[in-house]
C-alpha cells in the first residue's frame, strides 16, 4: 500500500541525487523497501563526501559518520544529513520529521521511541536523549524491524532486545532485528555474545577456539548467570522441540537465567528429538558441549557418535566391513549418475547384497546435478520420478521405500517458492511422476533444513535428510531440525582402511525415522500385513454373526473393535453407539488384539487405524446433512469435531497468530507440522468418511481397503470426499460456520462445550458478538474451505498423471517382466 510520506522520500532522494555518480534511483511508488533505503545511503554517502557512492552501508561509510560524531537535538552542521535519517525513520514507521533538516524535539522523540524499540537506553529525558549514533544511523537505513512482524513472537522480541542492551556498544556486535523472528542474522549474534563471553574476539562463526571455550562451561539445574542466559536464549530459538507419543506436541520453554526444572525438561526432549543422549546417558538433561553445538549450528559436534553414512563411492565386502566394525549401520548410495559426470557413484551390480550380508541397510538417493535453480522445474521433477522408480525397480526397492532427491546448494526462499523455476515446483513433479508409476516409492528430500521443512509442508515429503554439515547455508542458520527429519549429515570425512581409501559422509541416523533398507525384490506392499489383520477380523464377524445369530453388518464390527479401546465411553456412545462386548471378546479368545496402526500407501504417513476406524463408525451411524451447508453429529466424529478443537487452538493463540487465516495456513492439515488438525488427522477423517459411505452402500471393510490403499484409491481421496460431502467451496465455508457457530442439535452442541469451552475459549457464537469478529470467524471458515482445495489441487495432477501413464506402465512393466 502506498505511503504519502514514503513517495516524499523518495520523490526527495532522486531529485535531489539523481546526478551524482554511481546513484541508482529508487522507485517512486510510496512503498518501502531495500531500494529506497540504498537511495538514502547512497544520498548520505554523497554527504559524507564519498565518490562514487555504492549501494552499501560499508565500512567506509561508517567511517566517515564516526569521524562526523553523534547526532542529537539541535545539531545543525549538514541539514541533508538530518533529512535523510528523517526520512530514513518515516520509512520505518517513526515520525521524524520536524521542519526537515532540523533535529528538534520530534525527531528527538522519534529516535527515542526507535531505542527502546532497540532494546536500548533512549539516553534520558527531554532532549537530552534520542541521539543517533552511527551505529543507530546504520539501523535507520536499512530493513530491519524493531517491533514484532507477522510470525514473530514477544519471547522472541525480548531476547533480540537482550542481546542488543547487553552487546550494542561492542565493536564485532551489530545491532540486530526486534521483530520476534529467529533469523542467520540473530543466530550470529547470539555466537558473538557467546564469544565475549567466552573472552575471545568474536567473528560469529563457530570455530575451535568457540568450541574449546563452550567445552569448559557446561550448565545445569541450580545454576544461574549469563552462560544460562545464552544457553536459554539458544533453547528458545530451536523450538518448539517435537515430543514423539501417540500424538505429537510441542515443548516449548523460556529465557531466564536460572537452570531450572522446566528448562532441564526441555533439554531432555530436545537432546532425544536431536538423538543426542537417552535418559540412561549422564548427559541427559545437562546443557553440555554437545547440546550448546546442536543449539548453535546445524551440524552440532561432527565428531559425536553417528550410525548413518553416505557416499559416492562403491560398497566393496571390505568397505562394508569397516563400515559395521566401526558402528555404521546405514549407508545411502545413488540411483543415478548424469551423463558426463566423471565421479561414477550409481549403486554397482551386486552392491546392495554385499551391503546386506555385512549387516548394513541402505537408502537411495536420487542426484541429478541439483546445483543451481535451472535445474528445478515441473518438468524436470516429474522426469527425475521416472528415472529414480524405473531404476529403483530395477535394483529391486520393495514398494514403500523412500528415495531422496537432493537440493546440493543453498536454496534461498525465493528460489523455494519461484516460478517456474523453484524448488518446490520441481518437487511437485516428482510427486506427479512417482504417482504416474503407481506410487510404488515415497520421495524424502535432501538439503538445507529450510529446504526440507518447505518441501515437507509443500509436498508432503515422507522424511527429510538434512545436509547439515553445510553449516553456513542460510537456509541452515536460524531454523530447526524439521520434524520429519530422518538423516542428518553432519561431517565428511576420508576413510583410510588398509590400502584402501574412500570418502565417506558421517551421519546421525534418527532411531523412529527412516527404516532403510534391508533387503530387496519382496512383493509386499506398506499396507498388506494391515489389510490381511483386517481381513483376519472381518472373518471373524462373519463367523460370529453366523453364530450368534447377530444382524450387525459384519463391517461395523471391524470398526468397533479397532476403536474400542481408545474411543470409548459416553461421547462416544452417542457418536457411534456403543461396541459390541460380546464381540470383542470373541476375537480376543480367538489370539486378536488391536492393531493401532500402518503406512498409507500414497503418503507413507503412518495412520492412526483407531481414528479412522471411529471415524468410519461415527459416519456409519450418521447420515450427512440435506443441506451440505450444515453439519451433523456425523461430523463430530471426523473433521467437526477436528476443527473444533483447532478453532481452540487458535484462539489460546492469537498474541502468535492475529490472523486466523494465517492460522489455517501455517496449521491446518500441513505436512510436518505438530497441530491438534495435523496432516494424518485429515487423511484419517477422509479415509473414514470414504470407508464409511463405501459399507453403508453395500461394500465391505476389507474390499474397500485393498481398493483404497493397494489400487490407486487414495490418489483421489482428497477429491473424492470434497465432492461428495460439500460438491463446491461455498458449501464447505458454511458447513465449518455451521458446526461452530450455527443452529446446533444436542450432539453438536456437547461437542462444543467439551472441545471448546473446555479448552477455555468462548464459543464462536459469543465470539461473533464483538464487533469486528464475524470477519474473523468467516476468514477462519475460509482458511479451511481453502485447505481442501490446496490438498485436492495437487492430487488432481497425481490423479491425471496416474491415469494418462497407468496403461502404458503397465505394458512397460509386462514388457520388462518377459524380458527378464
């Protein structure tokens, strides 16, 4: 949006020094941004007698104002100079304009209201404070902000303030961002602090004598000081840590400067997120030099113990050996080596079973080039998917293995997001591309940490192998592990064994993560021993329906014993009716027990049967709606009863998230991302929806599943139910309206009180009564509506690419079949 005072500044800068060498006119188009902020550097360059003037705030320039002094109330020595910071402070939200050229006493007010922003002392009453220093002249001229952005937080806030007030005055120390936001520029600033601390001369880079110093000053319970200030600073910048469980959470912690209970919790959680330590080690717990690494860069201590490995070189029986005498138990190797590439690193003929008799497992990758951005389009990624699963097939990759294909350079966001050229476009290929061989593989990605959480919440990538040791990549200073994270490569190494030499990557391999492989040419698919236990218990209603004399439809009885240990009770009584005892205990004297869950086979998530299965019952026993408007209690069950809760959610947090569109979007249904309506919780109430319309139409449990999961069913599941339960975008807004804020019947109505009201969040309905909140509450409609077309936008072109290709596929398969 244009700013009237913004084009002022720049309309003045041009005209003004639109003739002097080396100046590069701005836009004059009343919005901020780093070109009108250069205009003005360069304009003070001018000033401060530098010819030609550059694009920069460099040394030179600061320089140049430190010969020139601080500038305060009444300076009066180059009336342009005060002009630019005045203009320079309009353009970052501060009035500082007084009469221009003439520092007076809202200028003064201005830059005051700026420092404590900083963090920093404003310097005093009247106008004996508000003193631009150069360092604070730096500031005003660049892009940086000093309030909390979109996505940034006060904890955040307080820190950068922190750090600021303590460090401003020192020489290696820069001024940071206040804007709520962990960044690379924060992160080295933090390193800084470390480094004074420490007593050394700082650079920000986590070098020995860095290392040395954070060796000798481990923290723990009961102790206090600046060291757990820095310690806790760090914790608060890598969470939230996710706490693994039957649902996932998020821990999150505090800055202080006491090592308490809750902060050694949170060192606990992130040290097994990170597999650091277990609670056997002596280490558990203990901000030890280990931690501080994995706190500070991505590749935390590359000399810590690791079992994962890759490389490019060929896995001979002696090279196997060493790998499992010195505790490797997983090596990556690649599918392919591009033409013309002289470092010869695709899998050998032979190799995968010399890698299993040494008792190793493997997991491919899939590298072509992958260096620079032109190599990242749709079409290439949609290529790239059929060369990897034909020559996965070829080596023999059970169905349901994750192939890696690898980002080797550091992606900046804008590359991540482009178009047509960007990374997650490209990884939308390999999707389409894997979906067209009939999903046989799952795609992980390999890159920097914020290539892998991008790709993870764009693409639904299955696992992420983070190329950690590229520590400087800013696409790996000033984010966490992702979630999915599976491998981290975290030092490269040459091995010396015998006469033998070979490079070799080292890297921690994450114990609940990537499986790997360990053997090849099996038939089975990731949900065949599911679908055979379920066919096991559908048999066994058969039988006991034939017996006792039952009427209950034979799939129901599947459903109700899957769920009845976990979704039992009153509430559920009324959503799905009780269980059948009798039944249960049938199956259970009979060797069975409830099997909780197993992969998809179009995700490789693994899915929550016992929420799928209640929610298939809850479906079965509820009919949808006349109107696809309103809702049911047959909703409870599935998605009502989710985005219930996640209208909750939001609401306990609004200081983080004002937006609940911007809610939806970060939250909603994203791949890799901890939320009480996670991804696998909207693939278990589809697929239950699905299940259950399939039984009430006459289908059985068991058809439906091998339908669904083995024959190309869920590449349209998202589609299917969307179509089904709400046909178009305006049904599905005002089915969410309705079920949280509409006429209720008794069912829905309870489900409001438990879900809402008891997490203790007013309900939408008396929300809506203050002003200005029904828009609110329409946008968080509208974030879910549009999470269902997202998730069925990119399986329309899984869908179409997997029937254009299915025919053809197969005949291809056949082909190669008879040739072997």
């Amino acid at each position: 949006m244009a700013d009237a005072k913004v084009l002022e500044a720049q309309q003045w800068v041009n005209a003004t020094y639109g003739s002097v060498a080396g100046y590069v006119r701005c836009p004059e188009d009343g919005r901020t941004g780093w070109s009108t902020m250069y205009a003005l550097t360069m304009g003070l360059q001018h000033e401060l007698g530098i010819s030609p003037v550059v694009a920069s705030f460099g040394p030179t320039t600061l320089s140049r104002l430190q010969a020139l002094g601080d500038i305060g109330f009444g300076w009066d020595k180059n009336a342009n100079i005060v002009r630019i910071l005045q203009h320079g402070l309009f353009c970052k939200g501060y009035w500082g304009a007084n009469g221009y050229g003439e520092y007076g006493a809202v200028t003064t007010e201005a830059v005051k209201a700026l420092l404590v922003d900083m963090g920093l002392p404003d310097g005093g009453t009247g106008t004996s404070g508000g003193v631009t220093t150069p360092k604070i002249f730096k500031c005003i001229l660049n892009m940086d902000a000093y309030v909390v952005v979109a996505g940034g937080t006060e904890k955040i806030r307080s820190i950068q303030q922190w750090l600021n007030n303590r460090y401003w005055q020192r020489d290696a120390y820069s001024i940071g961002p206040c804007d709520g936001i962990y960044s690379r520029d924060v992160q080295k600033s933090l390193v800084i602090a470390i480094q004074y601390e420490l007593g050394l001369s700082p650079n920000g880079n986590f070098g020995p004598g860095t290392q040395a110093g954070l060796r000798s000053h481990p923290v723990r319970e009961g102790d206090s000081g600046i060291f757990v200030q820095l310690f806790t600073a760090a914790c608060v910048f890598n969470e939230p840590v996710i706490l693994r469980g039957l649902d996932d959470s998020e821990v999150r912690t505090t800055f202080k400067s006491t090592f308490d209970a809750k902060t050694k919790e949170f060192v606990q959680v992130f040290q097994k997120f990170s597999q650091l330590y277990a609670p056997e080690d002596a280490a558990y717990g203990v901000g030890e030099y280990d931690t501080w690494s994995q706190l500070l860069v991505s590749m935390g201590n590359a000399d810590r113990a690791a079992t994962g490995s890759d490389t490019r070189f060929e896995i001979t029986a002696s090279r196997a050996r060493w790998l499992y005498d010195n505790d490797y138990r997983l090596v990556g190797r690649y599918l392919y080596d591009p033409p013309g590439s002289t470092l010869d690193k695709e899998i050998k003929p032979g190799e995968l079973q010399t890698i299993f008799d040494a008792g190793l497992r493997v997991f491919p990758i899939y590298q072509d080039n992958a260096r620079r951005l032109a190599d990242f389009t749709y079409s290439q990624g949609f290529q790239h998917a059929l060369k990897a699963h034909d020559l996965a097939s070829e080596y023999g990759f059970n169905r349901g293995t994750t192939i890696y294909f690898a980002v080797d350079y550091d992606a900046q966001q804008w590359e991540i997001d482009g178009q047509p050229e960007g990374i997650v476009v490209y990884f939308n290929g390999v999707v389409a591309g894997l979906a067209s061989r009939g999903k046989k593989y799952f795609h992980g990605v390999y890159g920097s940490r914020n290539v892998c959480i991008n790709v993870t919440a764009k693409t639904g990538a299955r696992f992420s192998f983070v190329s950690g040791m590229s520590w400087g990549f800013s696409g790996n200073l000033g984010y966490p592990l992702p979630s999915n994270w599976a491998i981290n490569q975290i030092k490269e190494f040459q091995v010396t064994n015998g006469s033998d030499t070979f490079d070799l990557d080292r890297d921690v391999w994450r114990r609940d993560g990537e499986p790997g492989v360990r053997s090849v040419n099996s038939t089975g698919g990731p949900a065949d021993t599911y679908i055979a236990y379920v066919q096991r218990l559908y048999d066994h209603a058969v039988a006991y329906k034939a017996s006792n004399d039952v009427g209950t439809n034979a799939s129901r009885l599947v459903m109700e014993y899957i769920r009845h240990e976990k979704y039992r009770g009153l509430k559920w009584w009324w959503l799905a009716n009780s269980y059948d005892e009798d039944f249960v205990e049938y199956c259970d004297s009979r060797g069975m027990s409830v099997q909780d869950s197993f992969t998809d086979t179009v995700t490789g998530y693994q899915l929550d049967a016992t929420h799928l299965m209640a929610t298939a019952n809850g479906f079965l026993e509820n009919s949808d709606p006349s109107d696809k408007k309103e809702s049911t209690g047959g909703d409870i069950a599935g998605w009502g009863g989710d985005i219930m809760t996640f209208w909750a959610d939001w609401r306990n947090s609004v200081d983080e998230y004002a937006s609940p569109l911007t809610f939806c979007q970060a939250k909603l249904a994203v791949p890799g991302t901890v939320s009480s309506f996670g991804y696998t919780d909207m693939l278990e109430d589809v697929d239950g929806y699905l299940l259950a319309k399939h039984v009430a139409g006459g289908g059985n449990v068991v058809g439906w599943m091998k339908a669904h999961y083995n024959d190309g069913g869920a590449l349209t599941r998202f589609r299917s139910h969307f179509d089904r339960r709400w046909e178009n975008a305006t049904n599905a807004r005002a089915s969410c309206w309705d079920i949280l804020a509409g006429p209720s019947d008794i069912t829905v109505d309870a489900a409001r009180l438990a879900l809402i009201t008891g997490a203790g969040v007013a309900l939408p309905a008396d929300f809506v009564l203050v002003p200005g909140n029904t828009e609110k509450l329409a946008q968080f409609c509208q974030g879910f509506s549009d999470r269902q077309l997202a998730l069925i936008g990119l399986e329309n072109s899984l869908a179409a690419t997997y029937e254009k290709n299915l025919a053809v596929y197969r005949k291809q398969a056949a082909q190669r079949a008879a040739a072997r």
